[in-house]
C-alpha cells in the first residue's frame, strides 16, 4: 500500500474519531437540560436524560458481556466432555491393544512350545 493511500486511510479514521467525538459532545449539550419520568422497579420523577442514557450504556455492556462469558463457558464445557471421551476411548484402545498383545504372546508361547515339543 502506497504512502498516500495509508495516509487518506489514517485521515479517513482520524474524521470518524472526531464525528464520534462531536456526536457524543451534541448529545450531552442537547440532553443536558431534558429530565423524563420512568418506571424501574418504582416510579422516578424528573431523572436527568443524561443519567439514564449513561446507566442504559453501561447496562447494556454489562449484559452484552455477561452473555459472552456465558456462552464462552459452555463452549469450554463441551470442549472439555469432547477431550474427556476422546481420553476415554484412547484408554480403551491402550486396553485392547495391550490385551490382543498378550494374546499374541501367548500364541507365540503355544506355537514355540509345539514346535519344540515335536
């Protein structure tokens, strides 16, 4: 990427930064005054637009989060009963293996023993 392209693309980000910024300054100017009555849990008389925009955001990102984490742990949790069964099938297959060992083992014993019998 040529020098003119990153830079128009650092500039491109830096004015979405400021329209940002001065969005979030225009909605605080504009709110600064607003009161509305709402109901939580209870009636609330006159509570500051500004206060409630602040707790629905933060709210909002606490729920968003905590729903992450929950999915995030199930998924661990099916990723640890997966590596449970596949530890329990190779003990399995190490249980087989070694019991058709012996049995080869004491064929060959069998198979010496006649040979040696005869």
């Amino acid at each position: 990427m040529s020098l003119a392209l990153k830079s128009i693309k650092v500039y491109l980000k830096l004015s979405a930064i400021v329209a940002v910024v001065l969005l979030i300054l225009l909605i605080i100017l504009m709110n600064k005054e607003n009161k509305a009555d709402i109901w939580m849990f209870g009636d609330y008389q006159d509570v500051n637009v500004l206060w409630l925009l602040l707790i629905t955001a933060v709210s909002s990102i606490a729920s968003w989060w905590l729903v992450i984490k929950i999915f995030a742990t199930l998924r661990e949790l099916r990723e640890l009963r997966r590596a449970r069964q596949t530890r329990e099938n190779m003990a399995e297959q190490q249980r087989l293996a070694q019991e058709l060992a012996e049995r080869e083992k004491r064929i060959d014993e069998k198979l010496r023993r006649s040979i040696t019998d005869e």
